[in-house]
C-alpha cells in the first residue's frame, strides 16, 4: 500500500495507492471537495479488497500529493456569478485526470465509486467516456442544477472560508465542520477525524485549492444533460441528514441517469461513519456484481 505517482497526461501527475489482489476487477474510489484520497478509511478500502475488488484510491488534482495548479482561486463574486477565467480547470478536466490514470495503470473499464465532489467526477467519467467505467456508484453527490442538493445555510461559511494554516488549527476547523455536516444517525469518531485532518496537514495542503475545485465544480453548471446519456449501470446512494449535500441532490442524480437505483441510508450525512459501511460496502459489491450481468453493459462492452 505504498504511495505511488502516475503522469496521466497534460501536466498532471496523481498520487495513488492499492488494496487487495491486481488480478481481480478494478475498483476506484474518488474522492471529494478538498479532501484527499487518505478520507477513504484503510479498513473500508480493504473489506472491497476482501470482497473481491483491486481497490484504487488517489488524491484529485490540487490535493495532497498530487499536482497543485498555481493559479489564483476564483473571488467569491466570480463563484457567484459563475463567471471564471480562462485558466480554471472544470469536472471534465478531472475527469480526464481519472481517466489517464486508468489507462497508465491499465485498469479500464473500473468500477467506479464516487462521494460528493468526487461522485461528480465519477457522473462525467460515465458521461464523457463511458469505455472507462464498467459500473458507476454516486454517494452524496448531485447534479449540478441549483435547484438541488444545495447546502445548508450553515455550511457556507466552511465552504467559502480558508483552511487554517496552523496544524492544531485545521484538526480543530475539521471536528467542526463534520459537527455541522457529518451523521445523526450514527456514532461519531471525532478523534478519528482529527487524526485524519492532521494526517492530511503533514502530507500537505494548499489553502487555494479548495477555491479553485470549487470553481470547477461550479464553471461545469447542470450537467443533468449529460446524465441522460449515461448508459452504465448506476446505484446513487444519499443520506437522509446530509447538510451539505441535500438528499435532493441525490434524487436528483438518481432521476437523470437513466435506470439508476437510489439507495437512502437513514441518518446518515456527509461522511462514510462506520456504522453505515456494511449497507454502503454491501450495496457497492452487489452492484457490481449486477452490472457485470447486466444487458446494457454488455452491449457496451461489445461497442467498445
């Protein structure tokens, strides 16, 4: 499980790591809104190994050990008005990212599980290169369409504030935001998150990168369009106490994709508690499991 680099192309390099067995079907977890590959728990990346999966998670463009882009993050008008310039990069941008790091490592078409931001990147992958993804999993995320899956008023303020730079700081600044946005129904490791803000403080963080993949999410608008064209098959899962992802978000993603099943997990916000792991593990390995049977992946598999 050591880290590794992969150029995937057009300056970009992702940082990565492996669970389980090479020779069994791919499986890649993306991650979400300035959060690093490391928020995918070990344990959980290793119960899919043991399900049977070659597990892949890596950090996205701009965070942790992969490339950081060096331009300014967008104001807070421009996010607003959603008027950006030239140089900020959007979903499809990162979703190419992904795609590279598929083909590098010769892993396509993977299995592949998104949350929130990252189940954005995980849409468009399915959308605008649907080679690459054998079955497509969508937890907490949305749409795009600003109608939907809007945070809470609560939330904002973490959204558009910067990140401490001080380290006792940024694991005090995370206990507070899953304080607002994380599980109600589910026990909270709150020592465990600050561990894990802090782990993520010493691999690096960039206090602009948060901005500049919000730009990206907002520069790439309503993508329900390009949903609708979405062949793989498709599980969205949501929870019903997310704040910063609205289960209409959910909803949402789940009605534009077509044939797409919604899996609602009572209590559950925006984090992957462990009390919810065997439902989220559960439906993720059964879903791909079906997909590999399924019709329509085949006839994919055959246009390929």
């Amino acid at each position: 499980m050591a880290e590794q680099f992969c150029d995937v192309g057009r300056g970009i390099t992702l940082c990565y790591e492996t669970f389980g067995d090479p020779e069994r079907e791919p499986l890649l977890l993306i991650m979400g809104l300035s959060t690093q590959m490391i928020a995918w728990h070990d344990d959980f990346c290793g119960e899919l190994a043991d399900r049977g999966f070659h597990v892949v998670r890596f950090d996205n463009r701009d965070v942790g050990r992969s490339t950081h882009m060096d331009f300014r993050p967008p104001t807070t008008g421009e996010l607003f008005t959603r008027r950006f310039r030239s140089e900020q990069y959007t979903l499809s941008d990162m979703a190419a990212d992904t795609r590279g790091l598929l083909r590098k490592l010769e892993l396509e078409p993977a299995h592949a599980v998104g949350v929130s931001m990252g189940g954005m990147i995980a849409q468009t992958l399915a959308a605008e290169h649907p080679e690459s993804v054998r079955s497509l999993v969508s937890i907490m995320s949305t749409t795009g369409n600003r109608w939907k899956g809007q945070p809470a008023a609560p939330v904002y303020k973490f959204l558009l504030a910067r990140p401490p730079i001080d380290r006792e700081a940024y694991m005090e600044r995370a206990a507070q935001i899953f304080g607002v946005v994380g599980s109600t129904g589910f026990e909270r490791d709150e020592q465990y998150i600050r561990e894990r803000a802090g782990r993520a403080f010493d691999r690096g963080i960039d206090v602009r990168a948060g901005g500049r993949q919000l730009g990206a999410i907002l520069k790439s608008g309503d993508r329900t369009t390009a949903l609708r064209r979405i062949e793989t098959p498709t599980l969205v899962i949501h929870g019903t106490a997310d704040k910063m992802i609205r289960p209409s978000g959910g909803r949402a993603t789940a009605k534009a994709i077509p044939g797409a099943r919604l899996m609602m997990i009572e209590g559950m916000g925006h984090d992957l508690p462990r009390g919810a792991w065997p439902q989220i593990i559960g439906a993720i390995a059964d879903h791909a499991g079906q997909a590999r049977r399924s019709p329509t992946n085949n006839r994919v598999a055959l246009r390929r």
